[in-house]
C-alpha cells in the first residue's frame, strides 16, 4: 500500500454527503442533544483559555485522573502526528502496529522515517507502539492487549486508542487500573457523539509520563481546540450525555443485529465485531457496484487500504438505510 492509499478516509467525497453512509462509524443514534446546545451555546467570539486549564479539570475529574495528565489535542489524527514528532525527535526508531489499523498511524511513522514492524511480530524494543480496541477497521477486542502491555520494554510509548470504546456493544476492555495507567489513553468523542464534524480529541498521559506530556505541550500549535472543540468535550463528560450514550448503545444493538442478517442474506460473510461497525467480504468487487450505490446516495467503507482487499466496513445505521442497502445492491447485480 502506498501513502495515498493509506490516507483514505469514508464520510463525504467531492460530491457531498449521502443520505445513507455507512462508511465512518459516527453514532447513527446523534447527534446528541444536549452536545448539540452545548455547541449552540459556544461564544465563538473570543479565544478558548490557551491552557484549557478548566477543561481539562473537568476532564480529569471525569476519568479520575490529575488534570497534569490531560493532554488537549485538536484530533486523534492530530495527535498521533505530534506523538509520533516526539517520538522520532528523542531519537526513537521501531513503530509498532497491529496487522491492521487506522492508517494515520503508518502515515506518521513512515513521514517522521520511523522502521515500521506490524504484528504478528512482537513489539519488544519498539519505541511507539500502537494499539486500538475496538479495533479498526474490525471492531473487534484487540487479541491479548493486556499482555502486549505487560510485555512492552520500560522506554516504550504505547498509546491505546479508544475511539470506539463509548462505542462497545459488548464486553469490557481487558485492561486492568495499572495497565490502563502504563499506556496514553486516546479519546475521541465525536465518534460517540454523532458530531465528527466537530474535531476535538484528548488523552490521559501514563502515570510516568510528564516529560513526554511537556514535550507534546510544546509541540502543539495555540488553541489547538476553538469554542466549539471545548463545549464538545465538556458536554462528553456530563451525566446526561453518559445515559443518552447508553440508550443509544441499546438501540445500536438491536440494529446491528438486523444489519449482520441482512448482509448474510445478500451472501456477504460477515466478520465478528463487538463495536457499532463491522467489516463483511462481498460476494462481488465493491467497485462494480459502488457507483450505483453512490447514486442511489449510499456509501460503503472500501476496506483495501486497511489490508482487507474484498471487503468492506460497515457503520451500523437505521433500517430505513439497511433497507436502501439491500435494494440498491440487489438491483445493481439484476
């Protein structure tokens, strides 16, 4: 795969939005209400507090964590570029990745020079080290992430990305206090929030990692976060949002369900998953297809770039969209 490949994203191309996309994993339940009038409430008008000095005690208080170990960032994808800086300019060289993951994190290694080595191979002696769960693009449990972490060497950064973790519909993360506390714990609400197009993202820094947090603190551009950034994060941490995103969890089960049947019905072999998307291998080349289905406004997540030639990712979306799925693909091979 080369650079353009792995810089492939879902979600609106040059011709705008669709009306069904089941390429990025936004809640299918959001926009979330009271995000919403937090965003509505935002006064846009002056600058955010340069250190965030508010936000991130709120943050910490949600995590029950310092408020030091709060690292603000403008987006996941933001993040990882500047960890990985970090990282190359202490004079760190092997990345490690899971066989397949988000592509930023390759995107960076290879632009900072990094030597990439991706699993099954063992990430002892890498000096970033990558993992993700619920995964991407599977939506599965990382397989023995708590003893990737116990096995990883004193002097490695390891950053947890938990994008899609408010997103698990079954199951627990399988990482104890301490472990949680050796890792940088990514966190991107929008995702769970149904509003990706607000850009604002986060993480908790290891126990031991003050340094590291001060570089990063250096590294970052002023106001990473506007307004906006900042009313979506405070609005992430209150009660009300946390027991709409667990109505919402409720709800997404139940269309999953339907959408895995409905994907076995049209003879796609479905991959297992435990998160709001999952990833099915098609019956026929998404490309002889993917047109007519852009014109009937559905889009699908084309899994190539993610290693998976043949399959695609799937956001769990309303009947309404599973139904537009199924007629569309049908008639289209008719």
């Amino acid at each position: 795969m080369n650079a353009d490949e792995e810089a492939f994203h879902g979600g609106p191309d040059a011709r705008g939005a669709v009306p069904h996309d089941f390429s990025t994993n936004a809640n299918a339940c959001g926009p979330c209400p009271m995000a919403v009038q937090a965003l509505q409430q935002a006064d846009a008008s002056r600058y955010p507090d340069p250190r965030y000095t508010t936000l991130r005690e709120t943050l910490g208080q949600f995590h029950g964590v310092a408020a030091e170990r709060i690292v603000i960032a403008a987006s996941a994808s933001e993040f990882i570029a500047r960890i990985t800086a970090a990282v190359a300019q202490q004079g760190g060289r092997p990345a490690w990745l899971p066989r397949h993951a988000y592509g930023d994190y390759l995107r960076a290694a290879e632009a900072w020079g990094l030597d990439v080595r991706r699993e099954p191979e063992s990430p002892a002696g890498a000096a970033l080290a990558w993992c993700c769960d619920p995964s991407s693009p599977l939506g599965a449990a990382q397989p023995g992430l708590a003893g990737l972490v116990d096995a990883l060497d004193a002097s490695s950064i390891c950053v947890l990305d938990l994008a899609y973790e408010p997103l698990r519909l079954e199951g627990r993360l399988d990482l104890g206090a301490a472990q949680r506390d050796r890792v940088w714990q990514l966190w991107t609400p929008n995702k769970a929030l149904g509003l990706t197009g607000v850009r604002a993202a986060y993480a908790i820094a290891p126990r031991d990692a003050a340094g590291m947090a001060e570089r990063l603190g250096r590294l970052a551009p002023s106001w990473p976060l506007g307004a906006h950034g900042v009313a979506l994060l405070e609005a992430w941490t209150l009660a009300e949002t946390q027991a709409w995103l667990a109505t919402s969890r409720d709800r997404l089960r139940g269309w999953k369900h339907e959408q895995q049947a409905l994907c076995a019905a049209l003879g796609w072999s479905v991959l297992p998953s435990i998160a709001n998307y999952f990833c099915a291998r098609l019956d026929v080349p998404y490309a002889q297809r993917s047109a007519a289905l852009r014109e009937a406004g559905i889009q699908l997540r084309d899994a190539r770039s993610f290693g998976l030639p043949g399959h695609v990712r799937l956001a769990v979306l309303p009947p309404a969209s599973q139904a537009a799925l199924a007629r569309t693909w049908q008639a289209a091979g008719a």
